[in-house]
C-alpha cells in the first residue's frame, strides 16, 4: 500500500515536457527568467507560468509570437528548470514575484499565460497589475485543488492504469496513464485515439520527467488549501480560460463554478480533450494569441 501511495502522488504530477530554455536571464537562481533588454525592445511583456511538474518547455509554440511584438519572462517552480529546490510553492509569493517583474516595465502590455497552477498565479498577479494586464488560463487549477473530488479522480485513474499495466512500476502505470491527461478516460481506450497517443508518445523529445517525490511535494501542497481572496474578481475581457471536456483533473463543472466565481470569465472548451491541452491540441496556442491579440 504505501508503494500505490507514494505512485499516485508522483504518478499523478507528472505534466511535463522538453524544450528550448529561455536566452538569458537576469537572475540565474530566482524563480524569473528573463532579459531586461530584451523586455525593452518590444511593445508586449508574455511572462509564461507552468504548471506542478511542468517544465518551461511546454509553451515551445509561444517563440514565434516574438515577430508579434513580444518579449518573454518565465517562471520557474522550485526544482525545476535549472531553480533549485528552495521550497515549497506558494501561489500568492509567486503571483507577488511576478508584479515587481511588470512594475519594472511600466509601459508595456502584460501579457500572463498559465497552465494549471500556472493559471491561478497569473489571475492574481494580474489582478495587482491592472487594466493592462491579460490572462490566458489553460487547463486551469481551481479552489483547493478541486478538493476530494480530484484526488480521488486522481487514485481512482492510476489504480485503473496500474491494474492495465499489472504493474506497480511506475514507468509503467504512467505509460497507461498517460493518455488518459491527453485525452480523458473514455478517449485513451477509444481505438480513434490510438494513432493520436502512438504519435505524442513517440516523439523525439519526451514530454515526461520523473521528478522526486520532495519536488512533488513541494509544487502540489500549495493547491491543497488554497483559495481566491475574498471578493476577487477579473473582468471577463481581463481573462479567458481553456479547457478539455474530457479533463479528469479539473473537470468542466469545476472550471465553470470557478469561473463564475471569479467575475463570469469566458472559457473555451475543446471537446474530447484532457489536462494537456498544450500537446494534446496546440491551436490553443493560436487561440490564446487572437486573445491576446484582440485586448
């Protein structure tokens, strides 16, 4: 038993991906990534903000908005991404980080993009910044992690891979896993998906780390108890969220009444998709930039 525990909690945090890192940075060992110079050259200030376990390397699609006008920032989680492990997460430290980043830069556009615990960081940050910030939230974490229902969505997914791979392996299960962050339960047994999940699985550069369980520890604790300050709200043209139907971690129900609790932001959904929007459909990237573009 205290081997499936430890399986489901490392198993379950694994959204990962490989990729470029950013040019330069001003500050080599704080959670910011960025190049001041850089920053002053464009119209537009993109700061990127992954999820638990989620490498920068998931926002790849992003580089080519530079032509656009942007420059980028990233932040780093501890652990992650060259950031040693410096302690646990904390939402409103990292939102905080990231205002004195935008207050340096006082006439640029903000512009926050964030992937699960990536996205509620962004919202508060922009909540402090102002009118000229945007936020982009995909596959968005909600209010005390979704509470008991996802964990046990969560145990309930991987004992279900563990008994398919008849293993308690954990490169294994998560083999099994897998598809279903990419394209929930019903679609990673559906043989349409087949090719889908033999084409992302394939690929040259693995888009799964194998993280300690500390590392673990130290990014999903802050989503146990955490909730929005009291009374916070976005303006809908503030916010838009991004969501698979088929997301087993956040489900649709979820992200809808954390939505409306937040001012009625507007959520795009992508039917038949999982938590990893970002490889499971990359024109989510497209359509994050139209609304980037458009504010």
């Amino acid at each position: 038993m205290w081997m499936i525990r430890v399986l489901v909690l490392v198993v379950c945090g694994l959204l990962a991906a490989c990729g470029p890192k950013p040019e330069a940075t001003d500050a080599p060992v704080m959670p910011l990534l960025f190049n001041a110079a850089d920053i002053q050259k464009q119209d537009k200030l993109l700061i990127l903000i992954p999820g638990s376990m989620t490498p920068l390397g998931i926002f790849d699609p992003v580089v080519e908005w530079r032509s656009k006008g942007y420059a980028f920032a990233a932040y780093r989680f501890p652990g992650m991404d060259g950031r040693p492990l410096d302690g646990p997460l904390d939402i409103a430290t990292a939102a905080q980080t990231i205002v004195k980043l935008a207050e340096r830069f006082p006439d640029k556009q903000i512009k926050l993009l964030g992937f699960s615990t990536g996205a509620p960081i962004a919202m508060l940050a922009a909540k402090q910044i102002g009118p000229r910030a945007q936020v982009a939230g995909m596959s968005s974490a909600v209010e005390f992690g979704g509470g008991a229902q996802t964990a046990l969505r969560g145990v309930d997914d991987i004992l279900v891979a563990a008994a398919r791979a008849q293993s308690v392996n954990t490169r294994k299960v998560w083999e099994n896993y897998f598809p279903v962050l990419l394209f929930g339960r019903a679609g990673a047994r559906s043989p349409e998906r087949a090719d889908d999940i033999a084409r992302i699985t394939s690929r040259p550069k693995k888009i799964v780390v194998e993280p300690s369980f500390n590392i673990f520890k130290a990014h999903t604790m802050a989503l146990v108890g955490w909730q929005m300050p009291e009374g916070f709200t976005l303006p809908p043209e503030q916010v838009h969220l991004y969501a698979g139907t088929a997301d087993t971690v956040f489900r649709p129900r979820q992200v809808r009444r954390f939505a409306k609790s937040i001012g009625g932001a507007p959520i795009t959904f992508y039917p038949g998709l999982g938590h990893l929007l970002y490889v499971a459909e990359p024109r989510v990237f497209d359509d994050i930039l139209a609304f980037f573009e458009q504010g």
